[in-house]
C-alpha cells in the first residue's frame, strides 16, 4: 500500500482536514503547512492537545508516536490526497475561473444545482493551491455534483489545479484586466485562464461558453461539446430588463419568462446566463432555477445593497480591477439618483499597467455627474485628479460621517487591501 492509499485509509476514518489550528475541532486531521512567516510543524503539540486525530508533517523533530503522519511536503501531500479522493467519484465536476464574478457564478450554480443534486461546493473564496484541495476533500460520498472555484495570478495555476480536480466541465466567466502583473497583460490572463479550456480539450470534457465574447470562440475550438450562453447567438440567450436597483433578466432563448435578482448591476447578467445554462443542461426544472436565482441574496461585499438610515450604499468591495472597476461605475453612472457619491479604492497587482489603469478610470469618472468622489490610497495618490483624496478607507469614512449624509446613493468598490468596506461604519 503506498503513502498516499495508507494516509487516504486515515482520511476516510477522520474526514475532517484543517490547516489551521485556530479551527480546528476534535477528530480532524491536521496539515502541518508551512508558509513564508509560519511553520505548521510546529504546532502538532497544540494540535493534538486541541483533539486533532493525526498530524500530516514534513519535518521528522516533530513527530509524536502514533499521532503523527511523516511525509516529504505537506502541501504536495495534501493536494495528491485531494486528486485520490477526487478519482474516486464519477460524478460530474464543474470548475470555474475568470477575472470578475467568480464567486457570484458559483454561488448562483450552487443555488440552482443544490435545489435539485446533492451537491458540493468552494466555500468562500477557498480557490486556491490549498483551498483546491480542501474543497475536494469535502466532497462527501453521496454527493452527485461538485463546484469548484478556481483562482489564479499566473501562468499554469490553473493547470495545476486541473491536475489535482480533473474538472469534467469547465465555465470562464471573463478575461479581463486582472492580476496583470502575475499573468503579464490582458494576453497572459487569456493563456492562463484558458489552460482550463486546455484541460477540457484534452479529457474530452464539456465548456460552458459566455458567447458573447468573441475571444471565448478560439480558446474553446476543439472542446468536445460546447454549452453557449450570452444576450444572442446561444443556446441560452437572455437580456437585462432593469437594474435599478436589483437586475431582472428577460429571457429570449433556452428559457422561460423573467428572473428578478437580488443583485445590483448589470454586470451581473452574465453570471444569471450561466448559472440558468449549468442548470438547464443538467435537467434542474425551470421553477427551481427560477426560485433559486431569485432567492440568493448576495452578502458578501460583492453586488450587495446596503441601506443605512437615508442612504443606499452598493458594497461591491470584496475586489477590484480596472475591468471590474469600469462595470460597476458604468452602472452607478446609470442608476437614477440625485445625490450619488464614488467611494473608491485603489486596485492592486497591475504591475507597470497600474499608473496608466488608475488615469483611464479618473477620466471614466469624469464623464459622468457625481455629488462626490472620493478616491482612496495605492496609484490614485500618485497622479494628478479633481476629486477628493485620502490614504485610507477610515479616512474616507471620517470625512464622510463629518458631512452628514442624508438620502445619498454610494458605490463603495476597490481592491481587497484597500478595505473599502470600513466606510460603512461611518455612514
């Protein structure tokens, strides 16, 4: 029996995994991770005395007699658990990457697959080298559908999440700006998004394709079978009726009737199309997507209106790039209101685009009508603007709460170090 089938046989008696002793419940097992500032091995003891079953280490001084699992990386062995565990199931797995809208895709499909399958899916944003794998290792038995959510800042990290998952089916919500300093401009994020279509291609597995982005056609040629979405041309066609403040989706194609939402935006069709699409492909009765789609309701900084007082606030602030960025100002820019205030943060990880994105989106800003814009921290400190700036998002806030707001509409969005969702507390 090798390592792996041996740690796999504690797994399916302990199938529980944590990373993190702060988490950690009695029976788990424990991944001894190391990192740039910490180093998992050095935490058994507290492990163990907090109830964990076993330890998984890669450094032999800390190994306690029975309770402790010794292999050559931590990391590695986890994700090859993950691929074992994985390859056990016959049950269709959907991954997903793109720029913008993740997460709100995936938590759209969810809603709708779960209304119908037993199914498994990201939790959060748990999308990355050790959120993968942990993802998979929740994947019950019984379950008849996995969701997985997949980020990624450079070349071949989706490959080797393909690896570890092996996806039977594939969505990219986007290619946008995004990440352009790992992926190395708009060209690298395609390459680097797309090696999940590369996946497909190979393991004769099935996209679903946002049609309406005409880049999508050739990164997914040669894909065995293809599921086509957008407002035209697709299989599963629809349009945004209103999105003042919640969209609704008038469909012309593949579905029936209207979908009224609880997000804000019409950047958000594409993720109501795609999750209509999974749905629809996968046999989910019309009514349940239906209710589904119009029962979430974002609360996770991401399309979520905000009401405080006499204010109405869209909190999209859970991420930002110039793509992003455009879209949600496009749409507040639309949004029918007397008194409405930008509050914005600076977008991170655009490398030596990110001067030249911060002066593209001060002249976007210029074009419309706003009681206010406040910009805050990072590149829109370092070049010229009208507007009204601070360092900090609590700075922002203060001036704010001095000016007594009263009846206003604000977009609050920018990057997750910015923290822009703090000027709620002063609203």
């Amino acid at each position: 029996m090798s390592s792996i089938e041996r740690l796999y046989e504690l797994y399916r008696q302990h199938p529980s995994v944590q990373t993190d002793t702060r988490k950690l419940k009695t029976g788990d097992l424990f991944f001894a991770l190391k990192g740039p500032n910490f180093n998992g091995n050095t935490f058994v003891r507290q492990a163990l005395d907090q109830g964990a079953a076993y330890c998984v280490i890669d450094e032999p001084a800390y190994a306690v007699e029975g309770k402790t699992f010794l292999v050559n990386d931590v990391l590695t062995t986890l994700q090859e658990l993950a691929r074992h565990h994985r390859s056990r199931f016959s049950i269709p797995f959907l991954a997903i990457t793109g720029s913008n809208g993740k997460t709100t895709t995936k938590e759209l499909i969810h809603a709708v697959l779960s209304s119908h399958y037993r199914t498994s899916t990201t939790e959060g944003n748990l999308n990355n080298h050790i959120g993968v794998p942990l993802t998979l290792l929740k994947v019950r038995a019984d379950a008849e559908f996995a969701v997985i959510e997949m980020g990624a800042n450079h070349q071949q990290e989706i490959a080797s999440y393909c690896r570890v998952a092996l996806p039977t089916h594939g969505l990219i919500t986007n290619c946008g700006k995004a990440h352009l300093e790992g992926f190395g401009g708009v060209e690298g994020v395609r390459k680097g998004k797309g090696e999940l279509f590369e996946h497909l291609r190979y393991a004769g597995g099935v996209a679903f394709v946002m049609w309406d982005y005409d880049y999508l056609h050739p990164m997914s040629q040669g894909i065995t079978e293809l599921i086509t979405y957008g407002t035209r041309d697709a299989a599963y066609a629809g349009e945004v009726v209103q999105s003042d403040p919640f969209l609704e989706v008038r469909f012309t194609k593949g579905f029936s009737g209207n979908i009224r939402t609880r997000l804000v935006g019409s950047y958000n069709l594409p993720n109501v199309l795609a999750a209509v699409a999974v749905g629809s492909h996968f046999g989910v009765p019309e009514e349940k997507i239906r209710t589904a789609i119009e029962a979430y309701n974002p609360s996770n900084s991401r399309s979520q209106l905000v009401q405080k007082g006499a204010n109405r606030i869209i909190l999209d602030a859970y991420n930002a790039n110039p793509s992003s960025m455009k879209l949600a100002i496009e749409n507040f820019a639309q949004v029918r209101e007397d008194n409405k205030v930008l509050v914005l943060g600076a977008m991170a990880e655009l490398g030596e685009d990110s001067l030249e994105e911060h002066r593209s989106l001060v002249e976007l800003i210029g074009q419309h009508s706003w009681r206010e814009v406040l910009l805050v921290g990072g590149d829109f400190r370092k070049i010229d603007h009208p507007y009204k700036s601070f360092d900090q998002a609590a700075d922002a806030g203060e001036w704010l709460q001095r000016q007594h707001p009263s009846g206003w509409s604000f977009l609050v969005k920018g990057s997750r170090s910015t923290g822009m969702e703090q000027v709620l507390h002063y609203l």
